[in-house]
C-alpha cells in the first residue's frame, strides 16, 4: 500500500504539532509521500519584503513577486525543513516541488473572470508517473511542496489538496493508495461542537443522506466532494482526521471508501 | 561520461547569462549535474526581512535566521527556478538540496576558533552515492543547491565549489567523471590582463612550474588545489571555463587532468 499524507499550514506552522505529526509520518509503515500546505510563513516573509498581499474574493492573487516568496517558503524554507526532520527521524525523505522530474505539470489558471496571477492547475493525465516511482521504488519518501510549473520556465502557486489529490489518482494505477488528509478537527464529526463525535465511515451513499440531513458542514463538503472524486478516480480510500493520530487505526478519523 | 558543471552567483544573479548558460546546459549530451551557488538574492532578501549580516573575516556568519534565507533563496527561488528553466529547454532537470535522500552528509564547522554559524562540510566518503545514482540512472539531471543536512535535523549552507567537488568525487568510483568550474574569466590566464591568454591544459607538474613563475595568481591557487585533489580523487579531468561556451570544444577554458 501507497499512503499519501497532507498536511496544511496549521501544523506547518506550528513547530510541536509539525514535530509530532512527523515522528508518526516516520513511523509509517511501507511507501508513503508526504504533501504539504504553505503557511503563514509566506505571508510574514511578504510583508517583510514589501510584497502586498492582493485579495480577490478572500484569495491571494499570486503576482510574479509572491510567486518568488512562495517558491523560496513553500519549495525552500518548508520542504526542507521537513526533509531534514524526516531525515532524523530515519526516514529517508526527499523533497521535490512539481517542477523537479515534470513531476506535476499544470496549466496557468484562466485569468478571465479572475485573475489570480501565477496560479496552476495539474493537466490530467500527465502526472508523472515514471518520476514519482523512480523515487518510491528506490524506497525514498517524497515530500511534495504545491508548486508545479507549466513546462515553459514559469513555476505556478497550486493548492496542496490538489496536489495530495493528483498525486494519489497518477499514483492509483500502480499502488493500492490510501489518502490521508490531516486537518484542524479529528475527522467529520456529527456534532461541530463535539470532536468525539467523528463519523467512522462515509460512502458515496451516506454522503448524499449526511449532506441532505445538514449534518456536513458547508467546509467540509467540498472535502468530501474532492475525497470522492479522488475514489472514484481509483484511490482505494480517503482518511479525514486530525495530525497527531497517524499511529492509531484509521487515523481515528473518517474513512471515505466506495 | 558524466558531466558536473558547477555554476556561481555571478550567473545565477545575472538573466541573461543564466538562460544563456542553461541552454548550453540543456544541450550538452550524456549524463550531467548541475551544481548552482546562491548569489546576490540572499543578501537582498536578508535585508528585506531585516537580518543582519554579519561577517568575521570577510566571511558571512551563517546565524539561525541567515540560515532560512540560505535555504529559502538557495534550495527554493534559485533551484527551482532553474528546474523549470532545464524543463522549458527539454533537460529533465530535478532539483535537490544535500538533505534530499540524504545526498550529502555534512557536519556543522567547529565553532572554535571561529564560529561561522550554521555552515556544513561534507563528511568525506558519505556522499549519497545511491541517491545520486537513482537519479542518473532514471534520466534525470540533477540539480543541486548549496544546501546540507548534519542528519539531526539541521540544514547547513555549504560552499558550492566544494558540494560540486563531493559530488564528483563521490560519483568517479561509478562513473566516467569531468567537473567543469565555470567562473568570470574564460579560464586559467597566462596574462591576467589578456583573456585571450587561456592556458588549455594543466598537469599536476606544469602547475607547480605555474605556480614557481608566479603565473598563476592568488585567487587561483586555491581553485587548481581543489581541481587537483579532485583528480587525485578519481576525476578524469577538471575544466576551469566561462559560463557561455559549454558547447565548444574543452569548453574554450583550462583543463586540468593527471
């Protein structure tokens, strides 16, 4: 089995939660990727560099001076990091971002309506493979920055879900893969209020009845949306859960599964 | 054959001699690595986010936050930055650090008598021969940043010209190695006023006699001591060149070879 793990800049950001999340990454059994958010990071090293955050309906717009800082946060500064920690841990990481072995190529997202600047979208179908076995095979644990590039020198900002999510579909043909989202709360829970009230198990069919009795929330609905396309997409399951649990069956939070 | 050319700041820190440089690069034949210094853009960045630097001797003190500069603008802007480029021109370029599948074991420079902070030297005979040659062997070109691991967790920024000599070193016992230095001037200069006046080739003998005249200068010496110990190392040969004729024959510089 292929676990793919994803974490976002909550535990990125946070130096004990990122710690105790890799020691339980490191103890991972068997071929896993590690794929990670930005952070506040970038925004701190923006704003030191005089970069001014542009909003277009409550998201960033990626000028050609915060492609830089999110290339040097996401790509250098946090990629590394984690490799090096990983490293000590006995686990043999290697870090790339979506450039390195065309291992993700994308698009430039459309700037009409929006323009969001240097933002891309994985092409379908042209993950790379043969890059990321290369890597699997010879038993490293790739750690993967959301950066990718559109194959003409221009490097694009790509959400990290997207990535977990193009890397375990490229990757369902040849590996049984498991994809593992880690998140602020320990899976779907039933009740917002109670984080012991996490739904084990969703299928496409209780999905639908979750989502018409109200009981998943309007944030967590598209998760689940992308935790479905990604089965339907080949992946054996999708875990929704919490970071500090990787050791514990299931990851004590929700399994989506056919 | 498998080449290791090894670019400075000079270039990275420079558009159009970087494009020009790299399509040479891409077009050269055969196996090859890209080894790339860091340039000016950390010391800008630096000063953007309000870090110091501080110097003993003329040399940079490598404190924590001078550290995850290093490895942001080195390991992040600048790798990566070049990936895509490699890509766009058709080289199969993948970027990596010496903590990525722990290429490039180094420990941390004793603190006495001078404390130049988080700076790394390669541990001799622990280069990561296998990493590298998973890469090679896949069809990649490796391209790798001045940046190293100690294996505890801590990245440590280390001279290029010596990770370009690790890696050479660490390959020749598995292949046919030529390591290319390519600087300011278009190679070894009888006149130093004249760059007209390369010296095409020099054996471990004529650089003594060099260096008995007088001809070779100061900032040389150590760059031949370097290219000698890595013949003597199992490199076939050493090419001291400019950036802008890697596809003429002896790149149009200095070759020094046993």
């Amino acid at each position: 089995m292929l676990k793919i793990v994803k974490i976002g800049g909550n535990i990125v950001d946070n130096p004990e939660k990122l710690d105790s999340f890799l020691a339980g990454f490191a103890a991972l059994e068997g071929s896993k990727i590690l794929v990670h958010g930005g952070g506040k990071i970038a925004t701190a090293v923006s704003k030191g560099l005089g970069v001014e955050a542009r909003m277009i309906d409550g998201r960033r717009v990626t000028d050609a001076e915060t492609l830089k800082v999110v290339t040097m946060v996401y790509a250098g500064l946090v990629n590394k990091t984690i490799v090096a920690k990983l490293q000590a841990l006995g686990c043999n990481a290697f870090g790339l971002c979506g450039a390195d072995g065309n291992l993700i190529p994308s698009v430039k997202r459309n700037p009409v309506p929006i323009d969001f600047g240097y933002v891309g979208d994985p092409v379908a179908g042209r993950f790379g493979i043969a890059t990321a076995r290369t890597l699997i095979d010879a038993g490293f644990s790739p750690v993967v920055a959301p950066v990718t590039h559109s194959g003409d020198g221009t490097l694009l900002n790509t959400n990290a879900d997207t990535i977990a999510q193009t890397v375990a579909v490229g990757l369902a043909t040849h590996y049984d893969v498991e994809l593992v989202y880690c998140f602020e709360k320990p899976g779907v829970l039933a009740d917002v209020n109670d984080e012991g009230s996490v739904i084990p198990h969703i299928t496409p069919a209780s999905f639908v009845d979750l989502r018409a009795q109200g009981v998943v929330s309007d944030g967590m609905i598209p998760k689940l949306e992308n935790a479905f396309a990604a089965i339907a997409g080949g992946v054996r399951a999708v875990v929704i859960c919490g970071s500090e649990r990787l050791l514990t069956s299931g990851y004590g939070g929700t399994t989506c599964a056919g």
